[in-house]
C-alpha cells in the first residue's frame, strides 16, 4: 500500500528536478520513490553482509597442516634435520668465510 509524504524542497531544487523527470519521462515522485527504494534495500544488503562478515570472525579460520595436539610436540626437537642425519656437519668453507668476514 503505498502512501503520500509532503516534502518541502528549494524552489531551485524543484525546478530542476522537474526537469528531470521530464526528460527521462516520469514524475519527481516517481523518482523519489525509486531512489528511496534503492537507498533501503542497498541497507538491506549491507546489513546481511555485516551479519555474515561478524559471524565469520567469530569463528576460527582454518589454514591447513596439522592440529597441534599439546605443547611437546610443538617444541620437538627429534623432528628437525640435524637429528635425522646425525653425520650432517657444517662445510668447512663456510667456517673459513665467516671467520674473514667477523
């Protein structure tokens, strides 16, 4: 059910805005009346989307690999490489360029 509003505008604003709406063949209410019509239902739309944006930094994000399960196996140290190849030794050039470089 559509109902009637009185809208006071500068006599400037009317008369341009009349002409307007004549060159695109309609009313100033009709085009008040879409314009309104767009400006609540884009509210809409935001709005839905601030309820989803919020409800997702609600949750946790997921990023792939392995759930830790507790603090020692985060801090194992039997995973990393110098423990899995125990011969694994430092190249002899690289003690001899450190040692001219410090």
């Amino acid at each position: 059910m559509k109902q009637n509003i009185t809208l006071a505008l500068d006599r400037q604003v009317l008369k341009k805005a009349r002409a307007l709406a004549a060159e695109r063949g309609t009313s100033v209410s009709a085009m008040l009346a879409d314009e309104l019509g767009r400006m609540v239902g884009e509210e809409a739309l935001y709005e839905q989307a601030k309820v989803k944006a919020l409800a997702h930094l609600n949750s946790p994000f997921r990023l792939g690999g392995e759930k830790m399960t507790d603090r020692e196996s985060l801090h194992d140290r039997q995973s990393l490489r110098r423990f899995q190849y125990p011969g694994l030794r430092p190249r002899s050039g690289l003690r001899a360029e450190a040692a001219v470089c410090g």
